[in-house]
C-alpha cells in the first residue's frame, strides 16, 4: 500500500527544521520564514499580530498548496526593526494574550459559578 | 526588546455554561483569535478513541471493519488525553503504541442467547481504567452545573443488534489522537461565533412612516430583530443577535423609498460563541485545553538559537563586505 503516514500531516518529518529563516536578496529587513506543519491557524493570527507592530512595513503569509503542509510568512520592517525581532515580538505577544485569556476565562468561570449557586 | 508590547487584553463573558454546551461573548481581539480557537477546539486538542480492534469472534450482521469504524467513533471520556502521550512519540512502548502512557484497553464479550434481540450498546465497553468509560457511563457525575440529571439516559450508544446464537467478542485499544487526524478524536461537536451586530435606527426617518409601513418593514426580517413599543409606537431593537446579516431590512427600507431607515454594523472586535462538545471533555474544558494548544504551537514556532546566530553571523559578513550589494 502506497497510502502515506495518517500523521504525515501535522508531525514534522525526522531532519527537518520546524522553522526556517530565509532573508531577502535584494530587499534589507525583508525575510521569509517557512514553517513546518502549520496552516491557517498559525499563519493568520501571526500576520495580524505583526500589522498591530508599527516597524512592520508588511507581513503576509500563504499556503503554497493544500498538499504541502507548511506556510510561509513573509516580513519586512522599517530600518529600527529587523523580521526576526518582529516575528519574535508577534509570537511574545500573542503568547501573551492567550495566557491573559486563560486567566479571565477561569475567572469568569468562578463568577458564574457563584452566581448558580 | 526594551519592554515594548503590542499585546491585546480580550474580555470575555460566559452567559451560559452546562457540561456539553457553552456561549460566551470574546472581546477587544480580531477575527484571527476567534478564528484560530475556533480552529483549534475543532481539530487541535487531543482526545482518545479507538484506534485499534483485534476481533476474537464475530457473528453478527455487520462485518469486522463496520464494527471497528463504529467503535471508533464512540465518544470517551478523555478528561486524562492532555496528560496522555502520542503512541507515535511513546518511547515506553516502542510505538507498540499498547502501554499506560499512551493506550486504554477495551474488552466487549457478548452473546445473545435469548429469542429478544440483543442490543449491544457502550455500555458492554469493560476497561480496567475509569477515568476512561464511554461518555454516558458516567458515574457519579449525576448533575451538571446546568442540574440536567444524567443517570437516567444511561442507555448507551448502540453497537450493533445480536440474534440468538450470534457473538460478538473483541479487544480494542484506545489512544490519543487529534481531529486533524480523523474526526473520531474531535471534542467539539460544533464549535461556531458570529460577530457582534450594531443596530442604528434613524428614529426621525422612522418617525416618518405609518404604524402599518412600520409593521410591514418589521415583518420584512425573516428573523424577529425588531419589534413595535406597544405604548410609543415606536419601533425598537428586540433582539440585535437574531439578525443573521441577510440585508433584507436595508432592501426593503430602499424598497420603501426611505433608505437609511437602520444601519447595521458588525462589530469587528466582538464575538459571540457557541461551543458544543461530544461530552469527551466539558465545553468549558474545551475552550481551556483550545488556548493550551495554541500556545503550544505558538511556542513551536519560536525560531531556533541556532537559525537566529546564523543570522546574526550573516549580518556581520555583511557589513565586512560593505553593506548590501
Ligand atoms: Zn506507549
């Protein structure tokens, strides 16, 4: 049977780096990052957390084909910025934000349990 | 670097919470976050399902593969699955994928000898683990915080019907998975937001129009979003969330000959979410485990030591070469 491995998908694949870094040729503080087994999830909120970055001139991601499981997001930031500081920034960020939004939703948890009771 | 952030801080308010249904209202963040934990709740947080059937005996009418595809669907209790291993990253087990880390183990024996046709349901699962029963075995649970009484529906989940003589004997393992992978490990049974509506109505033009064009402009809405006060005659925003964005309000306003009657915006920050779960985790369970695995991924992501002194080594060789060519 030729079927490929069922989590082929999502498990990056022995050798490979989950993340790759690739700068621009012709453009200074423009960059590429691959990255390995991610999809829109990823891909999206990493773009809209680097255009809240006012450094960042432009970052876009894509999804070079729905059989290549990997995106591309791409970055170019003003000259005080480089696209590895904003990715680390976007990623700090958005950390951030999830683990905030833990926190109130255990609150809010507690709040209405209190209120059932 | 220097303590510089561009972090949001999102509310949120749960207006209902029951074990296997949640709706809650996510604000001051973007569609990306409500997309990606919608995403994630759907696909990304573990739970367990068998995976694999070893069949001893099968007589009954549906053949062995059926019967494995129908195991494998039954929802478990996987409160443990985000402690559990992968079986493919279990190195207790050699990806034997059969030990405690990584596997639970199933035992079904039954046989009908009675001229009743025999149901053979969940509820003939046996396992040595507890904390890992088909969803409506729970015991114990009996109320949820919404008082719903769940030991009277213990009926369980039909298997496959025996007739007298017929036996179905097997041992199935259930282990880890994820959504992405086959629908079985989805927690979520659905997982849906929708934007928060802003309703605007131009009461002066408003006040233009007979109580018979009110009517028929309020009855133009295929959902009851509006209404008429019964004591100023006037009408009022009802229900702004029952508006499912269908425009048939504005249409009929420029059918009318008063456009700009209302203005409806969707709140682009503002989120109201419907979470359902299969009952493997609690919907509130659901959404935490969802900002666990997010960040997770989000922590994957981080660009090595090693990708980012290159880079640095490269910017140096750089400026040794004279700046960009
Ligand atoms: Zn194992």
């Amino acid at each position: 049977m030729n079927a490929p491995d069922r989590y082929e998908r999502f498990v990056v694949p022995e050798g490979t780096k989950k993340v790759s870094y690739e700068r621009d040729t012709k453009i200074i503080n423009a960059a590429s990052f691959i990255i390995e087994r991610e999809d829109h999830t990823i891909g999206n909120i990493l773009r809209m957390q680097l255009h809240r970055d006012p450094n960042t001139l432009f970052a876009g991601y894509k999804l070079p084909h729905p059989l290549q499981y990997k995106i591309i997001v791409r970055i170019h930031t003003a000259s005080q910025s480089s696209p590895m500081q904003a990715y680390n920034q976007a990623i700090n960020d958005l950390d951030k934000e999830l683990e905030h939004l833990k926190k109130v939703f255990q609150a809010e948890k507690i709040r209405i349990e209190n209120i059932s009771l | 670097m220097d303590g510089v952030t561009y972090q949001r801080f999102p509310t949120v308010k749960i207006r209902e919470m029951k074990h296997e249904y949640m709706k809650f209202e996510l604000r001051e963040t973007d569609a990306s976050i409500a997309n990606a934990l919608r995403r994630v709740m759907l696909a990304e947080v573990p739970t367990i399902a068998i995976d694999l059937v070893e069949i001893e005996s099968n007589s009954s009418v549906l053949n062995d593969e059926f019967l494995s595809h129908r195991l494998g669907l039954i929802p478990l209790v996987s409160d443990k699955a985000m402690d559990m291993r992968f079986s493919r990253d279990c190195d207790a087990c050699d990806g034997d994928g059969q030990c405690q880390y990584c596997s639970v183990e199933f035992l079904l024996n039954v046989r009908c000898e009675g001229d009743q046709t025999l149901d053979v349901t969940s509820q003939d699962l046996r396992s040595a683990d507890m904390a890992a029963m088909p969803v409506d075995f729970e015991i114990g649970r009996g109320f949820d915080a919404g008082g719903y009484d769940h030991s009277n529906d213990k009926k369980g989940i039909i298997i496959v019907k025996l007739r007298r003589g017929q036996e179905l004997r097997l041992r199935a393992i259930a282990r880890k998975g994820i959504g992405k992978d086959h629908a079985k490990w989805s927690p979520a049974a659905t997982v849906t937001f929708m934007y928060e509506p802003e309703i605007h109505i131009n009461e002066e033009l408003m006040e233009t129009l007979t109580l018979t064009e009110k009517l028929n402009w309020i009855e133009s809405s295929p959902t009851k979003v509006f209404d008429i006060d019964p004591n100023t005659q006037q009408v009022v925003v009802v229900d702004p969330e029952a508006y499912t964005y269908d425009d048939e309000v504005i249409k009929k306003s420029e059918a009318m000959g008063k456009p700009g009657l209302v203005e409806i915006y969707a709140k682009d920050d503002s989120f109201i979410f419907t979470v359902e779960s299969t009952g493997a985790i609690s919907a509130y369970q659901l959404v935490i485990n969802a900002l666990e695995i997010l960040k997770q991924k989000l922590d994957a992501v981080r660009l090595s030591d090693d990708t980012q002194e290159n880079d640095e080594q490269f910017g140096e060789l750089r400026q040794h070469m004279g700046g960009v060519s």
